[in-house]
C-alpha cells in the first residue's frame, strides 16, 4: 500500500492536481487504471478502422 500511495503521490505531483487522502489511494489507482484501459481500447478499436 505504501508503494502504491507513494507512486500515486509523484503521479499527481507531475501532473500539478491534489493528491487523495490515505483512504482513497485504492480507489484513485483503480480509477487511473481504469481510465488508462478505457483510452488504449477506444485507440484500438479507432485503429482496427483505419486498417
């Protein structure tokens, strides 16, 4: 878990946002995560028509 908050903190502190309380750093990694997956399959999908 520290190395997960930890790795959140230099992520947040990169891109110049607040960073999320102790309680909150599962949900903030999943909803990184999360969003990260949603953009690579949107890329996917977009590149599968240019094919």
């Amino acid at each position: 878990m520290k190395f997960l908050a930890s790795l959140l903190n230099g992520l947040h502190n990169t891109i110049g946002i607040s960073t999320p309380p102790p309680d909150k750093v599962v949900l903030a990694a999943a909803i990184w995560v999360g969003s990260a997956l949603f953009i690579l399959a949107v890329l996917f999908i977009l590149l599968q028509y240019i094919i």
